[in-house]
C-alpha cells in the first residue's frame, strides 16, 4: 500500500437524507440574499430588479450546471473536480483555487454580515459608531469558528435543517404579507423610470447580485454524501435553485415598490423610499432584509425583533460553510496533486484537518484586516478613496467574492462542455434542457447549448466585475497569479507536467465512484457503455 | 409536514397571483412591468408545482 493510500483518512458516510440535502444548500446559498439585497440596492436603484432578474437568469444556468455534474460525479471536489477531468489538471487547480478564495472570503464576508445583522438589535456594533468593535467581534467570530472546526465541531444537519425551515418560512412571510399589504406597483414603476442607474452603476450593481447566489458548491458536497445522489440531487437542487431565485426576484421587486409602514425621511425631512436608504450608508446595507422585514405591516413589530437574529445565525452557518468547505477542497486538490499533501494531513488528536482550516482562517482574518482598514485608521481610507473609489469593507469583500465565483463558474461551464465531449459514457439522469446531438470522435453526444449561454452570461459578469472593482480587479487576478506561481513551484518540485496533467483512469474512477454512492445500475449501465464503445472501436476499420 | 409545506405553497400561488394582478393594471407603464410580472409567474409556477409534488406524496402515504 502507498503511502498516499495509508494516509487516507475513512470515506464519509452517505446519510444525508433529501431535506437534508435541500437544507445543507440553502443554509449556504440562502444566506446570500441577507447580504446581496442591501449592496444591489444602493448601487443598481431602480434597476435592482434588472440586476437580480440577469444573474438570476445566469444562475439558473450555473445551478442546473452543477446539478448535472453532481449527479453524474458525485464527489465531494466539486468545481474543481469537475473542471480537472473535462480541461486538465492546471484549469483544474484555478477554478479550484477560485473557489478556495470564495471559502475565505465567504468565512470574512458572512461573519461580517452577521454582526451588521447583530447590530439591528445591539446598537454598539454599528460599525460606522464603533468600528473597532465591529472588528475585534468579526475577529472573534471567525477565530472561534476556526477553532471549533480544528476541535471537530461542525453544526449538525438537524440544526441546519431547523434554521433553513424556519428562514423559508419567515421570508415567505415577509414576501407575502409585504406583497399582500405593503407594495405598490406604481412606487415600483416610479423607481424604475425616475431612478434608473448609469451602465457603469448598472454594471457594479449586476456583478453585485452574482453575489446573492454564490454557494453552488454545497451541491457537490452534499452529492458527496447523499444516498443515491443521482436521483435525490436533481430533485433537491431545482427545488433549492427556484426557491433562492423567486426570493431573490422578490425582495429586489417588494424593495423598489414597498410602502414603508412607518414613513421613512431624510435629514431635511423629506419622504423618501424605502430602497433609498442604502446608497449612502454602508451600516444599512448590511442587514437590508431585517430593514425591509420591519417595514411590512402587522408583522413588521414582531419580525423586527427575531429576524436579525435568524439572520445572524443563518449568515454564521454560512459563513461556518466556508471554514469546512475550504478544508475540505483543499484536500480533494492535495489528493489530485494539484497542492501539497500537507493539506490533507489529519490532526492526530481531533482528527481534523487542522493545518489546512488553520491556514485558510489566517487568509480570512488577512483579508478582514484589509475590508476593515478604513473605517479602523482615517489614513487608509483617504488612501482607498484616492485610489479605489472609497470602497467600504463591505463592498471590498463582495468585490473579490464577485471574482472568484465568476472566475470558477466560467470554468465550470466550460468543463461541462469537454466533459460531454469527452465523457459522453458516462449515464446522466439528469441532464441540463436544450442540446443538440452530434457525433465527435466517433461516439453520438449531445452539445449543451444552456451552458454556452451560461458561460456568456457568467463571463460577462466577470467582466463587469474587472471593469468596475478596482479592488476586485487587482487583488482577484493577483490571488490568481499567486495560486499559479505555487502551482507551478509544486508540480516541478514533485516532478509531473506544469501544463499538461497526470495520467489517471477515468473509468475505473467512475466505477468506484458510482460504487460508493449505491447507484449499482447506473455503474452496470456506465460499464456496458464502455465495453460498447470498446467493441465499436475495435470494428472500426482503421 | 405536508400540510405546511402545502400551505406555503399555497401562499406562493395566491401571493404570485395577486402580484400578476397588480402588475398588469400598470400595463401601460410598458417594460418596467416586467420583472414584477416575471415574478409573479415564477411565483405561481414554483407554487403550482410544488403542489403538484406534495400532491403526489400525500397519494404515495
């Protein structure tokens, strides 16, 4: 037995039932929305709705993407893994390397948020009145997080599906009853006409709402360990990917039409909307959905009280999401050789893989020291205005999350496409709509058209993003290029191809893949399809 | 379960219809109506579908 193999801690086991799976992915990409709403609103105004509706439409691809990839390879590498196979080993390693930045900046970005949520009902946090406060909490928080994931505690999927139950109900709450008796489709359409923003705010604000439905990897993960995940994952993931949409839609639209129950004025005394109060204040858009949640009717009184806290906790979970899940990643890549074996050392006392969230963590904290240096010395935000148009901690941690999930998504599409070129064996039982069969290399496959204009529409979103952070634009390429650079240092140091990737057999891999997960037909059904394809080639006339 | 996932579910149509309403009595605002409307459908779509589904499970217990 190899070394490798005698460091392999044991497979995780497969018990995640289709609730389970349904709310291990809305304790992640649900979350979002609590901190999406504000940030859109205050850039993209009367066009909010648009924004949501464009990367609503280009998630909508992203999820059925992924639902397709998860069901027919589920393992817990997700975007990298499936990037990896369909590209090559070095495409690989950036989209994974993409989403590593996801998970760190998802650990800051949503213990960050937590504490703006906090701060509804705990005024002291405010971070604009007390930003070493605000700080030294979100500090906290992330620390303690790492430290419990070191020591082995992870939030339960009962706790997760007790949190994610009561969110669906409370935002169906809010939506209907704000529907119900607070929105006024003529305050939307005023909005709409009088307040549309300028491309360049049109453009922040679009690549801001990519934002609120960031978290696609959990799918992967939950996939990973699912019973039968072939035919739970389709089911759970278009229910999750439609449910964050019409929340999304929905908030954007209430939001631009709300008639605020209690009458909302500027410093002069004049009647302003409700939407109107995120542009110039950063402590607002942090906790937009408590805000709105207050202003509908009746239940307004009472969901002021306990939705910061709901958001709190939802927004920790999420956050929590990105101390495991970037461990987690990081050892899927060590075992492809796409990063050192140290991350998938094993603590010998917790049994954890301690180095990796250790290392991970200290990457949040760095980037929280960079989101929260203007607001803590006077200096560094004359220096932010100068240079980056005056980003908030907010908006810097949201510019980077924008990059990597568009950097990964992109790939991702893009492996999906090689992957039914190149891997049209393999059985879909769910496959993504509209494909045109073809022939390529002597098998019938079928092209995705969905994931070409998936791939446009997410491309186009990092483009937005490139041209309009100028915070995102310098320290995304540069994670990147760093990444790259150890990448590189590491493949030569252990001797395999820079470029090209390492010889591995595909198919005895999808055997054992479809093994573990208990889909025994579709594993008999994938092996008659290569002894097919073998027999074919075998006939052909050379 | 059922029957409060139903009863969501229910909400969501009633609401998504009540929102088509209001949308189209603002037709001649022209194309700010249509994200409101897109709404509403995606709304009574996810509802009536999910309906559909516990429908289907309330015949299967």
């Amino acid at each position: 037995m190899s070394s490798k193999a005698k460091s392999r801690g044991p497979d995780l086991r497969r018990s995640v039932t289709p609730w389970g799976s349904f709310s291990w992915g809305y304790s992640d990409v649900g979350a979002d929305i609590f901190v999406g709403l504000g940030l859109v609103l205050a850039w993209a105004a009367g066009a909010s709705n648009v924004a949501f509706l464009f990367a609503g439409v280009v998630y909508v691809c992203i999820g059925l993407a992924y639902t397709e990839l998860a069901s027919t390879y589920p393992v817990a590498g997700g975007g990298q893994y499936f990037v990896m196979r369909g590209l090559g080993d070095i495409f690989g390693f950036i989209a994974g390397w993409a989403v590593l930045l996801d998970f760190t900046i998802d650990v800051t970005l949503f213990a960050w948020s937590s504490v703006d949520y906090t701060s509804q009902l705990m005024p002291a946090l405010v971070n604009s009145i007390h930003p070493w406060l605000h700080f030294i909490v979100v500090l906290g928080l992330v620390l303690a997080l790492c430290l419990l994931n070191v020591i082995g505690v992870r939030e339960s999927t009962a706790f997760n599906g007790f949190v994610s139950a009561l969110d669906v109900l409370s935002e169906t709450l809010i939506l209907c009853l704000g529907f119900l008796f607070a929105f006024r489709p003529a305050l939307l359409v005023h909005a709409m006409q009088f307040n549309w923003p300028s491309p360049y705010q049109l453009m922040l604000g679009t690549s801001l709402a990519i934002v609120s439905f960031v978290g696609l990897e959990s799918i992967s993960q939950a996939a990973q360990e699912t019973q039968r995940p072939a035919s739970v994952i389709p089911r759970t993931s278009v229910s999750l990917i439609l449910t964050i949409l019409i929340f999304a839609l929905a908030y954007s639209n209430l939001a631009l039409g709300l008639h605020p129950w209690h009458p909302i004025a500027d410093a002069a005394g004049h009647p302003m909307q409700f939407w109107q109060i995120f542009p110039h204040d950063s402590d607002n858009q942090g906790k937009a959905v408590a805000l709105l949640a207050a202003q509908v009717p009746y239940y307004g009184a009472l969901a002021a009280l306990y939705v910061p806290v709901l958001g709190a906790v939802l927004l920790l979970i999420s956050s929590n999401s990105g101390v495991f899940g970037s461990s987690r990643i990081a050892y899927a890549m060590s075992n492809s050789n796409l990063l050192p074996s140290i991350f998938q050392r094993v603590n010998r006392k917790f049994r954890t893989p301690a180095i990796s969230i250790v290392f991970f963590s200290t990457i949040a904290v760095v980037e929280l020291v960079f989101a929260a240096a203007p607001a803590l010395y006077p200096s560094v935000a004359s220096l932010y205005a100068r240079f980056f148009h005056g980003e908030n901690g907010l908006g810097f941690l949201a510019d980077l999350y924008a990059f990597g999930a568009a950097t990964s998504y992109s790939f991702v599409f893009l492996g999906l496409i090689a992957l039914r070129l190149r891997d049209p064996l393999s059985p879909r039982k769910f496959k993504i709509p509209l494909n045109v069969p073809m022939r390529w290399r002597g098998e019938r496959v079928e092209f995705p058209v969905i994931a070409v204009i998936g791939f446009i529409g997410i491309f186009s979103i990092l483009i937005f993003t490139l041209r309009t952070h100028p915070l995102g634009r310098i320290f995304g390429p540069s994670w990147l290029l760093l990444g790259i650079a150890l990448y590189f240092v590491y493949r030569r140091h252990r001797r395999l191809p820079l470029f090209g990737s390492q010889q591995r057999d595909w198919r005895a891999a999808q055997v054992e893949i479809l093994r573990s997960s208990g889909e025994l037909e579709l594993m008999d059904e994938y092996v008659a399809n290569v002894k097919a394809s073998d027999a074919r080639r075998a006939t052909r006339p050379v | 379960m059922l029957i409060v996932r139903g009863v969501l579910a229910l909400a969501m149509v009633l609401c998504g219809m009540v929102v088509m309403a209001r949308m189209l009595a603002m037709l001649p605002a022209g194309l700010a109506v249509l994200p409101g409307v897109v709404l509403a459908a995606a709304m009574i779509a996810l509802g009536a579908h999910r309906l559909f589904l516990i429908a289907r499970a309330w015949r299967s217990t």
